[in-house]
C-alpha cells in the first residue's frame, strides 16, 4: 500500500518535471517567433498552450484525487501533495506568460516588435529564461534544497536585465515611439514574471523538504508565497 502511495507521488513529481520542460520549449520557442518574427511558429506557441492546460488539469486532479482516496497524514506526505496543486499553478502561468510573448510576435507581424538595438537584450532575457526554467526542473526532480535557494541568484540577473530595459525606454534619445516603448516594457515585464514563478516553484521545494519557508530580505514566512505571484 504504502510503496503504491510512493508511486502516485512520484508520479507527481514526473509530472511537474514534464511541465517544466513544456514551458520552457514554449518560451524558447515564442522567443524566436519574436526575434525573427515567425507568424507560423507564434502561432505553434499559441496553440499548443492547451497540452500545458491540460497536463496541470490533469496533476491537480491527480492531487485531489490523493487526497481524497489516500487522506496523508504523514507531513512530508501530505507537504508533497499540497506543494504539487502549487505548483502546477505556479508552472502553468510560466506557459501563459509565454503566450504572451508569443501574441506581441503575432500581433507586430510582419514585423519585428523589437527594435534591432533592443534585440540582444530580449534575446539575453530569453536565454535566462531557459536556464531559469531548467533549474526549476532539476530543483523538482531532486528537490536540492541548496539549488532551489540559489535559483534566487538567476531571478536577480532576470531583475537587473528588466531594470535595465526600462533604462532604455525612459531615456530621453529613445527613438521608436510609444507604442514599440509599450510592447516592451510588456514584454520584459513577461519575462521578469516567469523568472519569477520558477523561484516560487523552487521555494515551495524547500518547503516540502524542510517544512520552513525560506526567507527573503522583504517578506519572511508561509504568507510570503502561499499565494504565489500574482502574474
């Protein structure tokens, strides 16, 4: 009984892997329909967000399920099960936020919403965002708790890359017009948010293997992330 429990919970835990590896093909491949402006391949990102839909419909029911059949008592159990329907939100938002960066693609089609000499940047952010995404993987399917603390370390990177996108939207030179200002401050606001939900799904890894929240110089405590973003 006890070694079929394991496995539902296992199963879980593929689960969310498998997720983490959906989002992060979506954005790597919603960046590229926004830096070559790909209308066929926005539309892929576009259309395939229903299997990410789908995939956490099916995990949350799962968990449900769980815990209606199985009623965990053990902590580190019932931690598992709770921590999973969080993240499965927490990863299905990261898919939604690159189907944004997919519809701006779409919508400035055919041409580029990036301006050439923005262009290396929102590539750099992309590419953070596919490390970021790995790690959050690799922190589910170990549940490193040492990895998961040092995810926080690439969210800072994706902060100062955001940081510095809107320096260059404020500058007085700025030479593109509202609207691209606007498409972009858009869109690292997209890629700054992802990076965010993948530290979440990484400190709810700490919480279930230590049963304490890790702490942040601003918030400290459970209230700090059981809600999660809000993006």
């Amino acid at each position: 009984m006890r070694d079929a429990f394991q496995g539902e919970l296992d199963h879980l835990r593929n689960g969310l892997v498998e997720m983490t590896q959906l989002v992060g093909f979506a954005m790597a491949r919603a960046t590229t329909a926004l830096l070559e402006a790909d209308l066929a391949l926005a539309e892929s990102v576009i259309s395939h967000d229903k299997t990410i839909d789908q995939r956490r419909d099916e995990l949350e029911e799962k968990a449900c399920d769980l815990l209606v059949r199985q009623q965990p008592v053990v902590a580190t159990d019932l931690r598992t099960v709770i921590t999973s329907l969080q993240m499965t939100a927490d990863i299905e938002r990261m898919g939604d936020l690159a189907l944004h960066v997919a519809k701006v693609a779409r919508m400035r089609y055919p041409s580029s919403a990036v301006p050439p000499e923005m262009v290396a940047l929102l590539m750099e952010m992309g590419h953070l965002a596919q490390r970021i995404v790995t790690k959050a993987g690799s922190v589910v399917a170990s549940r490193d708790v040492s990895a998961a603390l040092a995810l926080e370390a690439s969210d800072d990177q994706m902060d100062r890359l955001h940081a510095q996108m809107f320096r260059a939207l404020m500058s007085p030179d700025w030479p593109h017009g509202i609207q691209t200002a606007v498409d972009l401050s858009q869109l690292a606001r997209f890629y700054e948010r992802y990076a965010d939900h993948a530290v979440s799904v990484a400190r709810r890894v700490v919480f279930l293997v230590t049963g304490e929240w890790p702490n942040t110089p601003e918030t400290e405590g459970p209230d700090a992330f059981t809600a999660g973003p809000t993006d």
